[in-house]
C-alpha cells in the first residue's frame, strides 16, 4: 500500500543538538534515508547543519516535520513553517504534519492551511499526526492533497487494528512512534523468544511486525551500535501466528502519551 515513504524513519524526539551530529551520520550510513522531526523538539536547526555537513544529496533524503500546536493560529501557522524551513536550511521538507489534533483550531482549517503551505511549495506531502480514526477520515474527505500518514503510537502493548483498518480503507499509512513502548519492547520475553527463532533481537521483531502491518515505523536510539540492528529488519519474514502471538500483548492500558490539552478521544 505505502509507495510514497521509506519503508522505516529514523525519529529525532528527545534527542540534544549533539546527539543530532552524532547519529544522523551514523544512521545514514546504515542506511537510513527518512528523518523525522518537529518544531516541538528544538532540533530542526540540528538536522539542517548536519544534512548540511556531510553533504548529504538532497534528493536522496526524505524530512518530515510537524507544526506544533501552539502555532496552531491565524498568525503563526504558516510563518511558523516558513521558520522551520529556514532552521533545517531547507527550501522544502518532504512531509509536513499537524502534530496534535488539539481542541483550539478545527481540523479542517489544519487541513486547509496544510494545503496551503504546499500550495506555495513549502512541502512535498502532507499527513496528520495523532487524529483518530473519525479525523482521519475527514482529513482524508477534504483535503486537496492526499494524506500521506497519519503518525501515531504504535506498539505490541496497545490495539490499533480499528485506525488501522480506517487507515488502510483510506489508503493512508500509520508511521509509529514509541514502537520500543520506552524500553518494553527489548525486555519482553515472549518478543525475545520469537526473535531467537529468526536470529534477531525483540526490537528487530516489532519493528518488522509494524512493516509487516504495513505500518512505517520510526527507529530512535541514542547508541549508535543500535542503528545498523534497528534497519537490519527486510532479511527475515514473521510468520501469521507469530504476528498474531505479537497481537496478543496488547492490553487497555497500553497507552503511553495521551496529553489531555492535545489529545482526541482515542478509538476503542
């Protein structure tokens, strides 16, 4: 289904300006082409001086960023992409995303003026991050442009087979983030027991289980001897009752971010 973004994301939250210069090299070199961002990590201006520094081809790498929902204004929409733009020296990203549904501004004025910021080639794409199944119909219903993602949690511990089964109607990819569930994931026995039987790690096993869901997972670490480990994951396939052995881990409590000033009311 997902022809438009690489099939797996190197994610830059929580991450330092120093921790940027160090690991973008290094998972570029693994291989990674897909960078994701955000206004609300402070780093764009990071990533941009290290694109820059290594002289990476411009058409080879794909930056994704998301307007934070304190410019989720009149005033400081579009001028806040205009600032992005200027702190990852770009001309353009590659995906632009609202990061938040939020309560203050109707998603259909964030679509409208997403469209707006393509419009004036601002971005190549634009998607969504964190809307539920209902949004993300909506979003899909009036925007000019498709939607290229919708970016949400996604991990063993938490059931999103009913946005997942909107997204795939609508022919949107999920990207996950928090696919480690903060440490959950390479601590569990079961998921270390199926990657045994293929020679991978448990984090090797969800990530390839969120492809296999046709998902575009985001890889985050602050080691680089993780890097190389976290793409190694197209070489080996998970079996249906190991994918459904990974299903059933998923609990109601699984959630892990869900701010209640941002967040929407979350499918069941």
């Amino acid at each position: 289904m997902n022809t438009l973004l690489p099939p797996i994301g190197f994610g830059l939250d929580e991450l330092d300006d120093q921790q940027v210069a160090h690991l973008i090299p290094a998972a570029w070199q693994a291989g990674f082409r897909a960078f994701d961002t955000a206004q609300l990590y402070g780093n764009e201006a990071a990533l941009g001086r290290t694109l820059r520094d290594i002289g990476m081809d411009r058409d080879a790498v794909f930056v994704t960023t998301k307007v934070m929902n304190s410019n989720f204004s009149e005033a400081r929409f579009l001028p806040s992409i205009q600032e992005s733009l200027a702190r990852l020296e770009l001309d353009t990203v590659d995906l632009l995303l609202v990061h938040w549904p939020g309560h203050g501004m109707p998603i259909e004025r964030q679509i409208e003026l997403l469209n707006e910021a393509r419009a004036r080639g601002w971005t190549r794409h634009i998607g969504v991050s964190n809307y539920n199944a209902t949004q993300l119909a909506r979003a899909a219903e009036i925007s000019e442009a498709p939607i290229a993602t919708n970016q949400v949690e996604i991990h063993p511990y938490l059931d999103q087979s009913t946005l997942r089964q909107q997204a795939h109607k609508l022919g949107v990819p999920l990207t996950g983030f928090f696919v480690m569930a903060m440490g959950a994931v390479p601590r569990d026995p079961i998921l270390a027991r199926i990657g045994a039987a293929h020679g991978k790690n448990a984090a090797q096993v969800v990530l390839r289980w969120a492809h296999q869901k046709g998902d575009v997972p985001l890889t985050r670490t602050t080691k680089p001897t993780r890097i190389a480990e976290n793409i190694a994951i197209f070489d080996f396939s998970l079996s249906p009752d190991e994918m459904a052995m990974i299903d059933g881990l998923a609990h109601t409590e699984g959630r892990i971010l869900s701010p209640g000033n941002l967040a929407p009311t979350w499918d069941q």
